[in-house]
C-alpha cells in the first residue's frame, strides 16, 4: 500500500464492509456457507488462484494429521491434493515439514508458486521451514497463486484479515452448533422422547445419514432402535461383543478414514460402503465380583454415512466427533433409565399379583428374564457347600467358591465365577435369604456379562426383597404347620394317658364301692363319681381343643362363638398395655381416652375380640411411621357397634384392596417399605371372626396419601357389628 496508501485503504475499507457478519457450515439465515466464503477470496488471489482449507484432526492412535476440507477456486487441481497430510510431533508442537513439502510438489506439477500457508488459529504465515503447529490449531488454509504473477500487499493483508474472520467464526461456528445440540438432547430428554427420536437429534447435529443403537446383552450386541434419512437398508441386528472388541481395540472411538484394521464381516455388513463412525455409550454400573462402581459400554452407536452439505471431506470431521461425543455421554447417563420408573411399578405389581403358595423358581427366572436381559439363570441354594442339592433353573451352571464382596461385607453378599454346561462364563452374585428358621439359604443370580448397569441393579434388588419376603412367608407357614402338628401330637398322647389312667381309676372306683371297707364307702359317695366322671369329660374336650389353632382358618364359624357381655373399651386398652413396649420403642403416640368413650356392652366372644383388635392395632403399629399417631375410636349407636384403627404410614393400593385379606398373603410394598416382619394371617383370621359374629359384619380400609409424592398415607381399618346376639347384652 505504499505507492497509494490512501487509495489502497479505501479499497479495503470498502472490501471489509462487503464481507458477511456470520459464516456458518452451511447456508441458512442469511449466513454465508465457509464454501462462499472461499471462492470470495480465491477471486481476492486473482484468476486461476486456489484457496484450500485442511482442518486439523487426529487418529486412533492420537497420531495429529490435516484433513482435506474445503477448496475454491480451479477444479481440476483436487484430484492431485493429498486428502490427508502427516504432522510430525516434536514435543509438544507439530511440524509442518513434511505437510508443506507436499504441497509444494503439487505447486511444481501445476506451475504454481510456492504456496501461502496460513495458521488459522492465530492468522500469520506459515509459509517459513520452522513452522509449527499447536494441538489446539483450527488447522491451515493454503493459497495457490499461477506464476509469474506476485500476491500484491493489498491482497495478502485482505488474505490476513479474511483468515482470521474464517478462524474466529468457524470456532463459533462449533462451540455454537455443540451448544445447540446439548440443549436439543437435553430438551428430548426432558420430554422423554423415545430412542429412535433421541437417534434422529444425534444424527442432525453429527450430520449422519443413519444411526444404529445396539445394546449389549449377555455376550452380544443387540440393534433396539434406529434412524435412517431415507429407506433403511437390512441392517445386523445382532453381533457378538468380541467382534465390538477388535474394532475398540486400539480406540474407545473409532472411524473410517482413521481405522486402518480389518472389519469383521457382521461389522461390514452394518457400515456397508459408507464412512461411519463408532461410539461406545458407557453407562455407570456396578461389578459383579467386587461390587465396585463401574462403566462398560452397555451401547453401541453407529453412525454411517456422512450428510455432505459443502464440506468436502467424505468423513466424520474432528468436529463431528466431538459434538457426538458430548451427546452420547448425555445419554449414557439417560438411556438405562429410560421408562424404569413403569418396569418397577409393572414389577411391583407382577410380585404382587403371584400369590406366596404358588412361588417357584421357574417362576422367578421368567420373571427376573424379563426385567435382566443379561441373566442366564437362577438357582437357590438350600447350604453353600451342598451345590448338589441346589435347585437351578433353566439349566444347570457349575457356581465357583463364594466369597464375600469387599463392598458389601456389612450386606453379607457373595459373588463368584461359574460355568454354563456349554462352557460360557458366567458372573453370579449370591444374596442370603435369611429367615427366622432358616439362616444358609442363598438365591443366585447367574450373569452373562461382568457388570450390572445400575438400573438393572435396582430392579435386582426389588426381586430380591420380594424373594426374602415370600420365604419368610413360607418358612413361617412350614413351621407354624408342623408346630401345630407337633403340639397336637403331644397333647393327644399326654391327653390319651390321662384319660386311660382316669377310666382305670373310674374302673377301681366301681370295684372298691362293692367291697365293705370305709375307702369303699367313700368312693360310692356320688361326689367322688361325679367328679371322676367331669375330670373325664374335661379331659376329653381338651382332647379336642387340641386341633383349635385350625379353627381360625378352616373351620371356626359363629358355632364356635362364646356369647358374654364385653366391654370393648377395656378390650382396647388391655391390648395396649401388651404393645406399650413397641409404641415407645417407635415413638408412636395414641388417641384413646376410655373415660371419654364410657363403659358400654356388646354381645361377643371375650378372646376372639381380643384378638380382633390385637391384630388391627398391631398391623397399625407396624406399618406406621416413626413419631406418628395412632387412633382409635369406638361408636355406638342403636343397633350398631363400629370400631376405627387409624395410623400414618404405608400406603395400601388399590391393587391390594381385596388381596391383602386373604391368608398368606402381605402387600409386597408394605413389607418392602418397613421390613417388618409378618405371616399375612392377622387380617385374615380378623374377618373369619367378625363374620362368624355377624354374617353381615363390615370390615374394610381407607387408605388416602397426604403427601405430594404419595409415600404417607392416612390409613384407617374399620369394623362394624350388630348388637344382636345371645348373650345378655343382647
């Protein structure tokens, strides 16, 4: 700008003023595409000038190389260009020897000039033998001018000024498109979109063709959702994991133009032709053996077939990688997740619909298949070291020595390594099932892979509750049985005993009243034979008592009832009195003033009511929450008698409305949510007696959540009686 500096200012200033405010990847919005930019400043070289632009990337190795991206100008030169030149490393710089030395044989064969390099990071020449590159460049833009002809002042400063444009806006250019492209996941995310959705956000911001999802399952990757921007070819949809890692082997990432190894052919027939793109979606999981935290890649995203606007690289760019990168990270931490809250409500529900009498193993592993895609099998251990005792199912896997997890001492867990009768390895994790009989049995979970993903881990644990709860069940049953059976026994033989000694004595006293002793005479007095004769009925009807325990759930109806006059107020409070204890212990507070409730009579057996309010106020008891209230009312009306037990605690479902008054039978999320223990009989037993009281007894539930989350209910049982009966109240 020597010879007309002012001149050559305007020219600039007027040249400035024309170039665009933004340059994006493509056009849109009134952008200029960074294709337009271009051929702007090729005509800025001069006729038959080229301008190109390679853009730093990096290999699977980490290895640093210019990638071919953009050209303007004259054609024909593309089809000698070197789609990719090597960077040296020389410590913590790149040397742009070899790169230029490239470039400069091309401006040989086509007569150009030396060539101009540009660092488009800070915009100077880079044109010197002692050039370097950074590891955070943009990359390079390279002008190619025909000889003789020189590049004149003006044209290098406008060539200066426009770089440092390019560079300034295609950095803004990525940190925007990447910020775009967290906030759309973020947003599909927040919606609970579904995958195939989460897949088309994923392929409009990496500018892919078709996006593949596989999820590892056992020792395979399965295909579970899709995208493709036209008709969808016949893709794998399922491959096995060592094929996965070989391709990984070198990188966690990997594409195309950057993967020098072999394809397997199920991996080949997924990309096909295309440039592709792989990236592994870890998720946070859990290790089987030590119970540690981990990450594994429970996914697999194949991206395939580079979306071309006027980029002219055929592959995934550095920047494809990074955005892609950032949101398959977000949706690691989303994916596991995605509907768990309805698996554990359908669970919930499956557990509590299967009735504790008809638990099977073969049950439980169908069910727990379901929910753990990953699981081979189930098997329940009667004692550790009896593995040939132990029942499996499906199939029979050959367990390890169990040993303890180092993060689950205090739990008691085991772990250990098995084998499949086919040879597969299999990852088991051992879970005690203790009861109060019972303190070695053991469940085990059988694994086809080393991790857990944690949603998997939640819904493993819910299954397993349910399993120590229904063995509780059963265990108490098996025992209560065989206690009845054995205490009948005793007391029939103890019973048969006494009744035989007592016909010998009654059979003595017969033969001494005929002899003429004063001990005969006694004996014939007839207190001595009624009372030998009411020792022997007595006797017999204990003898009969002695099957009692039964009447409660097979045969006890209103015959068995004892009519008397009973005062419930003093019913409920020397019920309390046996449960002070507890209720201190819990610090839960009770609303019962018997002064205030009076002294009223109804017609009732004086045990069995006893035992009615025993198990309504002890169900309340435990299913409440610490520091809560407990009431209790009793209402009297004409010919009416209803009794209110209300606590604050457990919610009760709709779904376990009728069950829960069936013998056996406990609402699963009751028992999960306080870990009290219980047989499922005090409810059962409560409407056996009330009905045999009165054929038209009412004994129901309100069960209603007072907070927002629905995790605190106000719950109230309630009984009602007529007062008609045959004692003397009535």
């Amino acid at each position: 700008m020597a010879d007309n500096p002012d001149s050559d200012l305007s020219k600039l200033q007027v040249w400035i003023s024309q170039l665009p405010v933004n340059i994006d990847y493509d056009n849109h919005g009134g952008s200029w595409s960074r294709q337009e930019f271009l051929q702007l400043l090729s005509g800025v070289v001069g006729p038959g000038s080229v301008v190109i632009v390679y853009l730093l990337d990096r290999d699977e190795h980490q290895k640093s190389f210019l990638t071919l991206s953009y050209i303007a100008g004259e054609i024909s030169i593309r089809s000698s260009l070197q789609r990719r030149l090597i960077l040296l490393a020389e410590g913590d710089l790149l040397s742009f020897a070899r790169a230029r030395a490239e470039l400069e044989k091309i401006a040989a064969i086509r007569n150009y000039s030396r060539p101009i390099v540009y660092r488009l990071s800070d915009h100077r020449d880079c044109s010197a033998d002692d050039c370097k590159l950074e590891s955070d460049d943009v990359g390079i833009a390279v002008v190619f001018k025909p000889r003789p002809t020189p590049l004149d002042h003006l044209s290098q400063v406008k060539l200066q000024i426009a770089f440092r444009f390019f560079s300034v806006q295609t950095t803004r250019s990525r940190h925007e498109r990447l910020s775009q492209a967290i906030s759309k996941m973020l947003h599909e995310v927040e919606s609970s979109a579904d995958k195939p959705k989460l897949c088309s956000v994923l392929a409009h911001y990496v500018r892919a063709k078709t996006i593949l999802l596989y999820e590892q399952i056992g020792g395979a990757y399965e295909l579970v959702a899709e995208y493709h921007e036209s008709t969808p070819p016949s893709p794998i949809t399922k491959f096995e994991r060592s094929e996965a890692d070989r391709l990984q082997r070198a990188s966690l990432v990997v594409r195309s133009h950057t993967y020098s190894g072999a394809l397997t052919s199920s991996i080949q027939g997924i990309v096909g032709a295309s440039a592709w793109m792989l990236l592994p979606c870890h998720t946070h999981a859990v290790d089987v053996l030590s119970g540690r935290d981990a990450s594994f890649a429970q996914y697999l995203i194949f991206l395939i077939g580079k979306e071309n606007l006027e980029y002219l690289g055929e592959d995934f760019s550095y920047t494809d990688l990074q955005i892609g990168k950032n949101l398959v990270s977000l949706l690691g931490a989303h994916l596991p997740f995605m509907g768990l809250s309805d698996k554990l409500r359908q669970i919930s529900n499956e557990l509590d619909d299967q009735a504790i009498s008809d638990f099977t193993l073969e049950w439980l592993g169908e069910l727990s298949k379901r929910y753990l895609p990953s699981l081979f099998g189930v098997a329940l251990l009667s004692e550790p070291s009896d593995t040939d005792m132990a029942e499996y199912y499906p199939s029979l896997f050959h367990l390890g020595k169990l040993n303890r997890r180092v993060i689950d001492v205090a739990r008691d867990n085991e772990a250990c390594i098995a084998r499949a009768d086919e040879g597969a390895q299999l990852w088991c994790l051992a879970f005690r099932i203790h009861t109060e009989y019972r303190t070695q049995q053991r469940i085990v979970f059988a694994f086809r892979q080393d991790c857990i993903q944690s949603a998997s881990a939640q819904i493993l644990e819910m299954i397993v509750e349910y399993v120590r709860t229904a063995f509780g069940v059963i265990d108490f049953r098996e025992y209560h049985n065989a206690t009845q059976a054995q205490i009948r026994h005793v007391i029939r033989g103890s019973l048969s005993a006494a009744v035989s000694e007592l016909e010998l004595v009654a059979q003595r006293v017969r033969l001494f009243s005929s002899m003429p002793t004063k001990l005969a005479r006694l004996l014939a007095t007839p207190t001595m034979q009624t009372a030998v004769q009411d020792a022997l009925l007595w006797l017999n009807e204990a003898y009969g008592l002695a099957d009692a325990p039964r009447y409660l759930l097979e045969t006890f109806d209103k015959n068995a009832v004892r009519w008397a006059d009973v005062d419930p107020a003093a019913v409920v409070v020397s019920v309390l009195d046996l449960v002070q204890g507890e209720l201190r212990r819990r610090g839960i507070r009770t609303s019962f003033d018997k002064n205030a409730v009076g002294s009223h009579l109804i017609s009732a057996d004086q045990e069995f009511i006893k035992i009615v309010f025993f198990n309504l106020i002890d169900n309340a008891i435990k299913y409440s929450f610490q520091d809560k209230w407990l009431h209790i009312e009793l209402i009297y009306t004409a010919d009416r008698f209803r009794a209110e037990i209300q606590n604050e605690g457990v919610p009760i479902s709709e779904e376990d409305r009728d069950k829960i008054f069936h013998p056996w039978v406990r609402s699963f999320r009751q028992s999960v949510a306080t870990r009290r223990p219980g047989t499922g009989l005090g409810l059962a037993v409560t409407q056996r007696i009330l009905r045999a009281h009165d054929e038209g007894a009412i004994f129901n539930f309100t069960s209603d959540p007072i907070d927002e989350r629905g995790t605190v209910a106000r719950t109230t049982f309630f009984f009602e009686l007529g007062l008609k009966g045959k004692g003397i109240a009535a």
